[in-house]
C-alpha cells in the first residue's frame, strides 16, 4: 500500500479524477432533460462527448509544453479549476452552443489536470509502490462510471440537469481544496520541448506501448461505447436490466483495478498487460457465442475486470521508459486513451444499424489483435534495450 503520509494526496487525485470522469460523461445521463431544456436532437447532445474527448486528445498532449515552467502542483490546480469552471458554466448554459464552449474549456482542464494527477502519484511513493499508487489515483476514473454517471442522471432526472451540473462542479471545486491542501510541492522536472517530444516517440518501446492504449480502447469502446443499444438488440434487455448490468461492468471494473497491481508486482507490467489483452479477446469471444437471453447478459460484464486491469501497469511502463519525462509521456498515453475511445464508439456507432449486435464483438476483436501486435512489439523493444552492451573480447 502507499504509504500512510501519501495516502491523503493520492486520494485527492482520485477524486480529481473522479470528478473528471463524471464531467466527461455526465452529459450521457443527462441527454434527455438537456435536449428537452435546449431544444436539441439526442444525437446532437451525444456529440457534447466527442467534443470533450476530441479536445482532451488535442490538448493534453500540448499542455506540458505551453505550462513547462510551472511546478506540478500549480498545474494540477490550474487543471482542476478549468474543470470546475467548465462544469459549472455549462450548468449556466443559455443555448446548446454556449453548452459546447463550456465542455471545450472543462476539457483543456481535464488534459492538464489527468495526465498531470497521474505523474504527481508516481512521484510521491517510492518507485516500488508507483503500481499501487497510480491505482489508487486511477480509481478515481473507474469509479466515476460506476458512480458518477449514474449519479447524475439521477439528479438530472429529480432536480434537473442544471442542479445536476452544478454539484459535480461543486465535487470538482472540493477535489481542488483537497489537491491544494494535500498534495505537497512537486518539482517540474526538465521543462519539456518540441525536441523532447521527438526524443520521447525514438525512445524504444514508447510509441508502440502509446498505440497499444489507443487500440485497446478503440476495441473496448467498439462495444462499450455503445453498451445500452448493443444490449438491448443483442439480449432484448429492459432499461433496467441495462442499468444492473452497467453498474454490475462498473463494480467488477474497480475490482480489475483494484487488483492490477498485485499481479504486476508478481508478474510484472508486461505480462500483467498481456493478461489484460487475453481477457478482454475472450470476454468478446464470448459474446459471440453467447445465448440470446437474459443469462447472457452475465458475459457483458465479466470482460470488465479485464478491461480495468490495463491502466496501472500501462502508466507504470511508461514512466519507467521515460522517468526524465513522466507527464509528457503520460499526456501522451491520455491522448491515445480518449482517441481510442472516440474512434471506438464512432466504429461501434457507425456499424450497429447496418449490421446489427450480433458481429459487434468480432470488429472489436479484430482491433484488439492490432493492439496484441504493438503490444508485443514494445515489450520486445523494452527487451532489448535492456539488454547489457557485450565487450568484445580482445585477441591475444
């Protein structure tokens, strides 16, 4: 565990992150009263997800460079407080477009501030305790879609999607008070550059360790990305038994989480990485064999422990690759990461009414057999580059 004195500063990361989470996707169970409210098409609310995203991966990975002279802690507060301010505007909203702004602003927080909590956890725990730490700050993250979402759809539906709004932004500002009393100064560490950029994508193993993430979500979000119309084609599912099946992916997901670094520790993050890719391919294995009943459903959830074993040891690598650079290179994972779910729920989106459920997991394994290929790719670079230069022996 990490130790008690960083315990309080991890956990203001993860609620950081929590709040972050929730804001992302909040407007997913809040499409029906805005677009009521604002007079606009679901779909056209659904985007409000994509411009965040978008903006997010566009952003986070500019970021370092554009705030390469500040220390860690005041960026983390400057991306928080965007995020606050992003949520708290939007609760304001007069019009749909004022609506986008807002998510835009709340987005360029959330690139800063991700990417940045995650740097901040690996570097106030000893390097042995970096797996459990960033699993602490992650679960954040993963709790928001158990939680967050879910929350505030429920306070969308009984208050109104402007109340809801407003208390995740005031959980945002309480996830700020907490960063700013509890996580201590951290040095920036060398400022980074457009040259380090370029030094970073030559490092062995970093681009390739980089598009795993984005191709793994990419196959995860095929599906996902799409879970309510997906089950209910698929299994018939009442919206309820939706709602159940969501949160029972989102429970067994922190439990993935929760477990990852224990399995790195013993297995390493390679290994523990292959193990996540495994079980994602046989959870979209069996969905496809899957009956067309209720039972079924079962399946839908299992992969998720699978699916949230990946983001701690992934993050771990890559600050072991580039420990002069952590939050450059972990921008760039957070880029990849909401690229990847982007493009997975435009794949997944783009293909359900002209092809039904039925064949969704097998596009989504065929991506996830690319993400396996870069997989391997980086921890046979890694492999090498660890390897001892051999002396060669002088003759006699």
């Amino acid at each position: 565990m990490p130790s008690r004195s960083s315990t309080p500063a991890l956990l203001a990361l993860s609620l950081g992150y929590f709040s972050l989470g929730t804001i992302s996707l909040a407007v997913v169970g809040l499409n029906g009263p805005i677009g009521d409210d604002l007079h606009v098409a679901p779909a056209r609310v659904g985007f409000l997800v994509t411009v965040f995203a978008l903006t997010f991966a566009l952003f986070a990975p500019a970021a370092p460079i554009l705030l390469r002279r500040w220390n860690r802690k005041r960026v983390l507060l400057l991306g928080i407080g965007l995020l606050t301010v992003g949520a708290a505007l939007g609760a304001l909203a007069p019009n749909y477009g004022f609506l986008a702004v807002t998510r835009v602003v709340g987005a360029m927080g959330a690139a800063v501030f991700g990417p940045g909590a995650s740097a901040a956890g690996s570097l106030i725990v000893p390097p042995e305790r970096r797996q459990r730490a960033l699993a602490t700050v992650f679960a954040g993250m993963t709790a928001a879609a158990v939680l967050g979402v879910p929350l505030a759809s429920f306070l969308g539906g009984s208050l109104g999607w402007r109340p809801a709004m407003l208390g995740v932004a005031a959980l945002s500002a309480l996830g700020c008070l907490l960063v700013a009393v509890y996580v201590p100064e951290i040095p920036s560490g060398e400022p980074p550059t457009i040259k380090a950029y370029r030094d970073t994508l030559r490092t062995p193993a970093a681009l390739s360790t980089v598009s795993t993430t984005l191709l793994f979500m990419a196959a995860q979000f095929t599906v996902y990305g799409i879970a309510g119309a997906y089950l209910k084609d698929r299994f018939d599912a009442s919206s309820g038994l939706i709602s159940v099946t969501l949160l029972a992916f989102g429970v067994i997901g922190v439990l993935g989480n929760a477990s990852s670094p224990r399995i790195a520790e013993k297995l390493g993050g390679s290994r523990t990485i292959t193990i996540a890719v495994a079980g994602l391919a046989a959870g979209f294995v069996l969905l496809l064999v899957a009956p067309h009943s209720e039972p079924g459903l079962v399946l839908f959830a299992i992969w998720a422990f699978f699916s949230q074993m990946y983001q701690a040891p992934q993050q771990a690598r890559l600050v072991d690759l580039l420990p002069t650079q952590p939050g450059l290179i972990l921008a760039m994972n957070a880029a990849a990461l909401y690229l990847g779910m982007s493009l997975g729920s435009f794949i997944g989106s783009a293909l359900l009414p002209g092809m039904g459920a039925g064949p969704i997991p097998a596009v989504a394994l065929v991506i996830l057999a690319v993400a396996a290929l870069a997989h391997a790719s980086s921890a046979r670079k890694v492999t090498v580059a660890e390897q001892p230069a051999t002396t060669p022996v002088p003759s006699s």
